[in-house]
C-alpha cells in the first residue's frame, strides 16, 4: 500500500517530542548485559527526559565503555543526540541499537526520523519499513518521507514481506533423542552449551539481522505479531576449538504449527565473527529462494 495523505515535513522539536515519549523495551532474545550498565543507560535516560543532554551522553559513554554490546545505551544516546540537533551523530547511534537489538520497532522509528531530518532518504525509508513491520504504526511517517523523496519502486512488496519472529535457539531435540552420540551424553552437551552461551546469543543475532535485512521477510520482537516463527535447534556441538556446530533450520506456520520448510546446516566455527555470519546468510538466502518459489503471499 503507497502513502497518500501527505503531511508537513516533522520539526526537530517534534522528533524530540517523539523520542521522548517512545519507550524502550528489552526483547525476550536480548543478551544479559551487566547491571552496571543498564543502570547507567536508566540515569541517561532521565537525563535525556530533563533535557540535559550533554550529562546523559557522558554517562552513556560510560555505559558503553562497561558494555559497548548494551543496545539500549546507543538508543539512548541517538535520543539524546536527536534531540539536541545533532542529527547525524543521533543516526549512526540509532543504527547501532538497530544491528544489536533489530526488530525493536521504536528504534526502527527514530532511526528512520533521524535519517529523514538529516536528508539520508534511503536508510529512512529502509528503517521506517522496518519500523512498520515490527509492528509501529507508520502512515505518518510513509506520508512525510512521500512528501519529501521518491517512494521505493518496491514498497507494496516489502510492506507485505512475512512477519517472522526469531525464536531462542534450544537443544531439545538433541537432549531427548535417544540416538546422542555416545561420546556426547546430555550432561557433556549441557555443559557445551553453557561454555557456548555468549557464540549461540552471536548466532541468534546474526539470524535476526538478516531476517530484518531481508527484502522478503519482516522482524517481528513477538510471536504475537509473526505469521511464522524461524527456529534452530541444535543437533550437535563441538568439544575442541574452533567449536563446531550442527542442527536444523526450521520454518513455522503460526495458524497450523507446522513446519513448512526444513534445513539442516552446518556451521564449522561458531567463534569465526565474518566466516560465520557468511554462512547464516547462506542458509538465510536459501530461505529466500524457498520462499521465492513457493509463488504466493500468506
């Protein structure tokens, strides 16, 4: 569906007011960060909320500097960039709290403003679209950036892209088979799983990301707002570094709960950074090519 009603340009005092009403949530795959930071970050934001903005950036660099992985403290610091005028700055922070927490529909938001005020028209339409996906109500938002710039030659298919949510990645399946391998009994991959905690939470992200990259698919932060839900089981983990892991890519419909489509994948280092997240949007690319010729919308 295209914008039609076209409404004057935001003022930055109207993108303050915005940002001082959006309220952070943590979703539920969000990774434990230390309390020190998250209590930083909740000082910054009532900082922000009484206008001092340049206090609630120095406790915001603190916060980073004791976490600099805590999405909320570069959410906070884009409000409190945004809001003092520095557009650009306030952008490159939003798009950071974006990579670590996508999906987080008012981050998507204020991203987009600040990308529109600052004249960066394609990451504000990118991030609007986002934005709408994840479930925030963007006719306002499509109706100024209408006004502004050309709307994208492909916004009624990425409007309709599925909703998907990214469900936490589990071994169930693995611990209740009873054809474990015999040198990995359930305690051994309990074990292997906490010492891989922090690589599994990197794998979850990366999956999340490209999902909200996707052209063909839709981030959504719940499953009440998803048609269909992405999950990976693990099947097997590595004892030795570099740490291997084998499971299964699965695909769900939310009206019948079945899997409609179903991977197995093979990831040879969970702890590679660039060669991992390569190979997830290998297995995140063949979804798309699935879904490509399945030849219908939900």
């Amino acid at each position: 569906m295209r914008p039609s009603t076209l409404i004057p340009s935001i003022s930055v005092a109207s993108l303050a007011l915005i940002c001082c009403c959006a309220v952070a949530s943590v979703l539920a795959a969000t990774p434990y960060v230390p309390q020190s930071a998250q209590e930083l970050t909740r000082n910054a934001a009532r900082l922000v909320q009484e206008q001092e903005y340049e206090q609630a950036l120095q406790v915001l660099d603190r916060a980073i500097e004791e976490d600099s992985e805590y999405w909320e403290a570069y959410y906070q610091r884009g409000r409190a960039l945004a809001m003092s005028g520095n557009m650009e700055e306030g952008l490159e922070a939003f798009l950071r709290s974006c990579e670590l927490n996508p999906g987080f529909a008012n981050g998507h938001q204020l991203a987009s403003l600040a990308a529109r005020e600052f004249g960066d028209f394609e990451t504000a339409w990118d991030q609007a679209i986002r934005a709408h996906l994840a479930g925030a109500d963007m006719s306002s938002g499509f109706a100024q950036l209408a006004e502004r710039s050309e709307v994208p030659a492909d916004i009624d298919e990425r409007i309709a892209a599925w909703k998907i949510f990214v469900a936490d990645i589990t071994a169930d399946e693995a611990l209740a088979r009873s054809e474990l391998p015999d040198q990995q009994d359930q305690e051994s991959i309990r074990q292997l799983l906490q010492e891989s905690a922090s690589d599994i939470g990197t794998i979850q992200l990366h999956v999340r990301n490209a999902i909200s990259r996707s052209p063909h698919f839709g981030l959504v932060p719940e499953p009440a707002l998803a048609q269909y839900v992405l999950g990976i089981s693990v099947d097997e983990i590595g004892e030795r570094q570099p740490r291997s892991m084998e499971g299964y890519l699965r695909l769900y419909d939310i009206s019948t709960g079945e899997a409609i489509y179903y991977r197995q994948i093979s990831l040879r280092n969970i702890s590679a950074g660039g060669s991992l997240y390569g190979e997830l949007e290998r297995y995140i690319g063949q979804l798309e090519v699935w879904k490509q010729e399945q030849g219908q919308e939900p």
